[in-house]
C-alpha cells in the first residue's frame, strides 16, 4: 500500500489550508493511500543558520527528514504571504535541505495552497515548486490553486467548489500514478 504523509504551511487555527490538507488526506484515503497528516507545531526548529551546523542541528528536523524519506508521497498545502512562501515552510526547507541522504529523493510531492485571492496561492506555488526542483524533487504538475478561501470551505470543512473537487481528483490521480522509476 502506498504511503503519503501531508502537512501544511500554517499552524494557525483555523487555517484555510489546513482544511486543503484535509480534503487532500480524505481523497488519498479513498484512494488506498495510508495517510500520515501531520503538523509542523511538532516539529520546531530554529530559523536556519548554517553557525548551528554540525552540533547543534534540531532533532526535529532529523524526524521530519526521516518521515519525507520513509513515504511515497509528500503534499504541502501552502498559504501565500506577500506573493512568496511563509517563513514556516522557507525554514523548513532549509534545514531538510541539509540532511542526508536527501528527503526530497525518494517520494512524489503535490504541492497546494489556498489563498484569500485567485492568484496568491499561485505565486507561493510557483515559489515552492522552484525551490523544491532544484533541489531534486519531482512535483506533480497540478497546480493545487484554490481562492478566494472564503468560499470555497462548507461551514463543516467540506470542499464546497465543484472546480475544487476537480483540482483535488486531478492531483491524486498524479499522486497515485507518478513514479520515482526506483530513483
């Protein structure tokens, strides 16, 4: 059974995204996908500074390294500030970066993101979807692009947009079928 671990940008509550990340683990489910969704409350970590390098690397992001390598499929749901990427996920890429052997090698990653606009999420995604290439990860192409927030969530948490629902379908299709080649 494949395996997918999933996590989002923010940690505020009630974040939009986090209901994207968990309209993404019920779709991966449905499909036959173990789902690991995960937070990065847990997995604290100072902002990177190379100085803390080698003695003082956080543990955290040694068990977030392991948990990106030990499944076949990673999604990232991304809020958008300022036309970028926030500083949650900036930071932790930095120090995953940094860990070897590489956690972006081995699994298939969708990246997502909703934003308050239609374009927002779109910027953040582009920006993402550039760092984490060249640095060897292989991202789905669909772009995971919802906005505006406000209504594209049922009150309940459900994804209330048809196109949404379709976007989502798409992804996991991707997800599902794309391969490292036993890369």
């Amino acid at each position: 059974m494949a395996t997918a671990l999933t996590l989002c940008g923010s940690i505020r509550t009630g974040s939009v995204n986090k209901k994207l990340q968990d309209a993404v683990d019920a779709k991966l489910a449905q499909a036959g996908v173990a789902v690991n969704s995960i937070t990065l409350a847990d997995f604290e970590m100072p902002i990177f500074n190379q100085d803390l390098e080698p003695d003082n690397v956080p543990e955290a992001a040694s068990r977030l390294a392991d948990l990106f390598r030990s499944h076949d499929i990673v999604f990232i749901a991304t809020p958008e500030y300022n036309g970028g990427l926030p500083p949650l996920i900036v930071n932790t890429i930095a120090w995953l970066s940094r860990q070897k052997p590489s956690p972006f090698r081995h699994a298939v990653f969708g990246i997502g993101g909703v934003s308050s606009g239609r374009y927002g999420t779109i910027w953040a995604q582009s920006h993402l979807r550039d760092s984490l290439s060249k640095i060897g990860t292989l991202v789905v192409p669909t772009l995971l692009g919802v906005g505006p927030g406000a209504s594209a969530f049922a009150d309940d948490g459900s994804v209330a947009d048809s196109g949404v629902t379709a976007k989502i379908d798409q992804m996991i299709k991707e997800l599902t079928h794309f391969s490292r080649g036993g890369i």
